[in-house]
C-alpha cells in the first residue's frame, strides 16, 4: 500500500523523481521516510511535520482557497504566484496606478494594501478520524444511507473535537472514502498585498505559453499575513501586527542541479488517479473533444472581437484567460494520455488485478468490481455527455443563458421556499449581476450562442434535446433572442426583477431568453441529472472498493524510472529570445533588458547567467500554484506554477516520462525584487543560504 498515489488531496506533497505520487504529511513516517532519504533527502520527516514542534508544515498556507504560499520571513512575508494575486492586483489597479501593467512595491510596511475577502489558511494539526467517521455505517445496506450517515457523522465530528475558538475542524476524504483526516486550521484574514511584477514579467508569455515548457514567467507576488497583538487572526485593522509564523522558510541562493532531490508541498485540488480504463477512454474519446469543441468556438469568436476592439479587449481578457486555461489543459491532456497509451496500459493493469483477485481467494468480495465498472460506465456515457454540454454550452460560455440560469433557479427557489426565500436570493444575485454586466457584450454573446447551440442541437446526444432545439436554425433562434430578450443588459434585468414575486416570475416567463433557459434546464434536470446522479452514485462506491481492494492486494514494488534528463532549466537569455517590442503576450519591461544587457545579477546568477524557471518530476495539480519547492535539508528553491502540456494527463494518469511540474527559480525572484524592484527593504526580512556551498566547505574541512 505504501505505493499508492493518493486520491483527493488537500494538503500533501509530491516528490521529486519516481512514479509521481501525493502523501499526507502526518503519513510521511510510516509510508515514505525510507524512500525519500534515498532519493537524497537529508531532513527528517519531523523536520516536515510536527505536531509539536514547529516544521515545514507550519510555513506553507493555503492561499484564498485555491492556490498555496509560503512564509519567507519572521514577519509574516509569504510568496505565492502572480496567478494567485492576479484579482487582488488587478483590484488596486485605475488607469492612474496600473499595477497590472507596472507592478507594485512597498517600499515601507505602511503602503501595503489590504484585500478585503482574501484568507490565509495554515494547518495546525492533521489526524485520522476514520474509525469515528465510519462508525454506525457497517449496518447500513444502502449506499445513500451510509453516505448520509458518514455525512452526519463529519458534521458531529466536526462540531465535537477539541480546537481552539479561533480554530476550524475540517474532516475530508481520502482513498475514496477509505479514509478520512482531521485537519484542524487557523485562517487569517489580514492579508496585504508587498509586492507584485508588472504583468510583462508575472505572465510573460500568457496564453500562448500557458501549459508549454520552455517556459520564462516569473509568476510570483509577495503578501503579508497581519495579526493581532496575541499573533491571532484578526479581522483588517490598523493596529494589527505583522504575523509571527511558527516557521518560515529559508532561502537557498544555491539552486538545484540535474537530480538533486526536491519536495513540492501544497494544496493541491482533485485528481483522479484510480479511474479504470474505460472512464479514461471516455474521456479521451468523448468528454474531452466535446469540451473542447465548444470552447474552440467560444475562444474564437471573443478572440476575433477583442483583436479588434480594445474595449471588449479589456471587458473579456479575464474571463478568456480562465476559459483558454482549462482549453488547452483538456488538449494537452487528452495527447498525453494517447502517447503513453494510458487506456492500454490501464487495461494490462487490471488484467493483473483480476488475477490477484482470485490468488487471493477475494472473488466474492471484488470480482465483479471491474465488469461492474464497464457496465456502468456504459450505461452512463450518454449522461455524462449530455451534462458536459450542458455545463460548458449553458452554464459556462453562453453568457445570457448563464444568467438565465441563475434566474431559473431563483424561480426555482420560489416554488420551493416561497416569496421570503426568493426575496432573499433575488437581492444576493443582484451585485454579483452588475458586475458581470459591466464585462459583457452582447454582440460577443450573440455570436458565441449561434454557434454553441448549434453544437448542442447536433452534438449532444439527440434523446435529451428540448423541443425547441430539435432541428433548430441556431441563426434564426440567435437574432430572435437577442433582438427580443432583457437579459442582454443590465437595465433589462432589473426590469425583469423588479416588483414582488409573482410580478417578477411573470416577467421572467414572458422572456423568451428565460423560456428558452427554462425549456433547456428542465428537460436536462428531468431527464439526465437524476440518472447520472443515479449511476453516479454506484460509480462512486465502486471506486472505493476498488480503492480498497487496490491497497489490500497491491504489493508491488516501485520501479524507480531513470532520473535522466528530468529537470531543465531556463534562463533570462530565453526570455530575450523571445520578446516582442509592444506585444502583448511577449513584451519585456525596459528596466528588465537594461539588467540583461549589463548582466547586474547581483548574487543571484548561475555562471554569469539568470536561471528564470525549471522543471522537476514532482507530481502536482491544481491548487499547487504557488506551492514551493524545496530542497533536500528544507530550503526554497523554487516556487510551483505549471505542468508541461501533455504532462497535465497526470490528473488521471501518472507517467514518469511526460509528466513534469513547472517552477520559477526562486533566484529570479529574488533577482526581481532585488534589482528589477529594488525593494531592498524585503531583501533584508529573508533568510538567505548557501547550503551547497556551505556542505563542499564542510567536506573540504573534514579532508
Ligand atoms: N496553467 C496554470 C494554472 O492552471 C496557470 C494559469 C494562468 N493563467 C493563464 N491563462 N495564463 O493555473
Ligand atoms: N497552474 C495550476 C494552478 O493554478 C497548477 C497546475 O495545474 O499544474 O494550481
């Protein structure tokens, strides 16, 4: 079982070299410790996590709740990616302080500027609750009892264990609900915002390098965690002090070299790495190319406007960035899974896992898993199929059947809860709705729903099509929607809003955006939801069988791949390679060529050169931006950002040879912040080491 990559995740950590993997700190000891000071580590696993003491641990957050950071000085600096900060960047931003296209610096502590809504999470204590959390569940026969059981039990659970008030208990899974661990957490919610690089060094090469090694971004902004007077969380107040962290991490000015051990830890989100062959086959088959096609359309068409029109340039660069972001990961993904042949080598795997059923006299309890798993699978690819159309035509990039959406809920609220309810929801959407207004364009829309229904009425599987879409002309419906519904703009909202329940309900049923919403969403929550739902369910509590069944028979050895040629390194060179004076993607700030020319490096080259970013075989997703990397004896090296294309397969299937994370060196960090920045003021908080330097001295002494 110690061999086993991890499911679900939600605080672990992927080590450099081998088969990928992700474990769970406080596990490190009985499962990884012998492994990991093979590869080259010279710490402890306590020196990582330590209930007790301070650790590793206690130095890496997780950062507004989807990327991580790390604590780089005494006083609560953390560094985490540019990504990660973009929407507090871009929130201090005007056309006067355009910190997205200049960047921005506190020079002093008093500049820093708060962020309102952005939380800071540590970890304090992780600890299995698995025999509490299953407890009154063996009785139970029926999958939704156990789950509703298990889920009461989390609730209780979570409100009884022992955690200071200014603490949480989040319980969650892992091994598909064959195990479940206590995380007890402390989030602060006094985070300013230090530092940040113009956007021409932060996302260098944007889209169009997004997911691609070789890769020059030096993707990294600097945050700093404020307390109160006792060092707790405290709500944004002038009097509060910055954060004295338990630990905070070194920093090594040495850099990494071809197969130096290194640890990456974080957050990461799901992955799904226990899926049997025919799930991976439907979704290289079919989810993947039909997500993508209906993304390939929607980019085009926004591309289109925003090349020519700066304004809708300006209205859609985020929402295009985000759709484009998960676009060519499912492409990438999808090549990669064919290159390394996952579906073959899946189905060799459980050849072998059918015969170890039976040498092990387990027919009874796991015979049938995998048969079970194909017929289900069958059964639902057409669900699934029709729910992936659903989400990415209506829910995701038809903007005015999204909204429409939202307003089919509220309508669906009513008649549910009532007017109090519907009042209630009604006044929570409204502000989220005018700022959506404010970056929408309905021309764009319009020729974004022409195509994508189109795509729906010939693509999704026909038996779940509306009446009104059977045999549609997607021109006609197009100009007939957009001449006619409210919805294409925020005064018609409101219009359709205003007044008391069933004035608005009225309204809404007289539009006919909302009908056409209201045909589509019904028939889709009628007719597939509750079946995929339904098969879904099955699906889930196989796969913890399945789970269960792989870490009782599993006893493989790991066969360790060969480490060559695993990490590259990029340097300020590739960057001049490739910049384009005034493009948008590839421009290079002046300051920044200046330094190139003269070679001022400072203390942070590499034989006369600026290492920029480096590639490693720690194995990662989303949620690790922002994760650092460390080296062998707890120094950061790197900071965690990216997958190489084809290696993002690694959320469903690991292959050594493809996948590799991406990092910025942390030497052009420093080198930003230092000579780009001069920011001396935060050069002087951190903790810079010579390790390697430090180790040949003592070598040499010894001799
Ligand atoms: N691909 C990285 C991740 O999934 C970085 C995304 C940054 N956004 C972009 N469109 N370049 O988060
Ligand atoms: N870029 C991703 C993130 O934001 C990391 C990845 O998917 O490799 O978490």
């Amino acid at each position: 079982m110690k061999f086993l990559k991890l499911f679900l995740v939600l605080f672990v950590i992927q080590m450099q070299a081998q088969q990928g993997g992700m474990w769970i700190p406080s596990l490190l000891k009985g499962m990884n410790e012998t492994e990991m000071k093979n590869l080259g580590m010279k710490m402890s696993v306590k020196d990582i996590y330590d209930v007790n003491q301070s650790s590793i641990e206690d130095a890496v957050p997780h950062f507004n709740g989807g990327c991580t950071a790390e604590v780089i000085s005494p006083k609560g600096l953390i560094l985490t990616n540019h990504h990660c900060g973009f929407s507090q960047i871009q929130s201090h931003s005007t056309v006067d302080h355009d910190y997205l296209t200049d960047g921005f610096w506190a020079y002093k502590m008093e500049d820093e500027l708060p962020n309102e809504g952005l939380t800071v999470t540590f970890m304090v204590k992780i600890e299995d609750v698995t025999t509490s959390i299953l407890e009154g569940t063996a009785s139970l026969s029926s999958e939704a009892e156990k789950q509703k059981k298990i889920q009461e039990n989390i609730t209780a659970l979570s409100n009884l264990l022992p955690k200071e008030n200014w603490q949480e208990n989040k319980i969650r899974t892992f091994y598909e609900g064959n195990q479940y661990m206590l995380f007890v957490t402390e989030t602060f919610t006094d985070v300013r915002l230090v530092g940040a690089p113009p956007t021409a060094i932060g996302k260098f090469g944007s889209d169009t390098d997004n997911w691609v090694w070789p890769r020059h971004t030096g993707d990294f902004s600097l945050f700093r965690i404020y307390a109160d007077k006792n060092n707790r969380p405290a709500a944004y107040s002038k009097d509060n002090v910055p954060y004295t962290p338990k630990h905070f991490l070194p920093i090594s000015l040495d850099g990494v070299a071809e197969d130096d051990f290194t640890l990456v830890f974080g957050y990461p989100g799901k992955t799904n790495e226990y899926l049997p062959a025919v799930a991976i086959e439907q979704i290289i088959t079919e989810l993947n190319p039909a997500k993508i096609e209906v993304r390939d359309k929607a980019l085009k068409i926004a591309d289109n406007f925003m090349r020519k029109d700066n304004a809708i340039k300006i209205q859609y660069a985020s929402k295009y960035a985000s759709t484009a972001n998960y676009w060519k990961k499912w492409i990438g993904e999808t090549q990669g899974l064919k290159k390394s042949n996952a579906v073959t080598v899946k189905r060799e795997s459980e050849k072998t896992f059918q015969q170890k059923i039976t040498k092990a006299g387990k027919e009874k309890e796991y015979g049938t898993v995998l048969a079970d798993f194909d017929k289900n699978y069958t059964e639902i690819a057409p669900y699934a199929l029709a729910r992936d159309y659903f989400t990415e035509v209506v829910l995701r990039n038809t903007e005015l059947l999204s909204t429409g959406y939202k307003l089919y809920q509220l309508e669906q609220v009513y008649k549910a809860k009532g007017e109090q309810s519907f009042t209630d929801r009604k006044n929570n959407l409204i502000p989220g709705l005018a700022n959506f207004y404010k970056n929408f364009n309905s021309t764009v829309d319009e020729k974004v729903f022409e195509q994508l229904i189109e795509l729906y009425a010939t693509k999704s599987p026909k038996q779940f099509l509306p009446q009104s879409l059977v045999n549609v002309n997607a021109g006609n419906l197009a100009s007939e929607i957009y001449t006619k519904s409210k919805l294409q703009n925020y005064a018609g909202l409101i219009e359709l809003l205003s007044g008391d329940a069933g004035t608005v309900l009225t309204n809404l049923n007289n539009d006919p955006g909302f009908l056409l919403v209201k045909e589509i969403a019904d028939k889709y929550a009628k007719e597939v939801a509750p079946k995929y739902d339904e098969i879904n369910v099955k699906i889930t509590a196989l796969q913890r069988t399945y789970m269960k069944a792989l870490l009782e028979l599993n006893t493989d050895s790991r066969i360790f791949p060969d480490a060559n040629s695993t990490l590259r390194i990029t340097y300020l060179e590739g960057v001049m390679e490739k910049y384009i004076p005034g493009d948008y993607e590839f421009d290079v700030p002046e300051k920044l060529v200046n330094l190139y020319n003269t070679k001022d490096y400072g203390p942070y080259s590499e034989n006369g050169k600026m290492p920029v970013c480096f590639i490693g075989t720690n194995h990662t997703t989303g949620g690790n931006s922002g994760s650092p990397a460390i080296d062998d004896s707890g120094n950061l090296v790197g900071l965690n950002f990216d997958r190489v294309w084809e290696g993002t397969m690694s959320d469903l299937y690991y292959d050594p040879s493809i996948c590799r994370n991406i990092m910025v060196d942390i030497r052009y960090v420093l080198f930003i912040i230092d000579k780009y920045a001069g920011a001396k003021n935060l050069i002087t908080e951190l903790k810079l080491v010579h390790p390697k330097k430090t180790n040949s001295l003592k070598k040499k002494n010894l001799k």
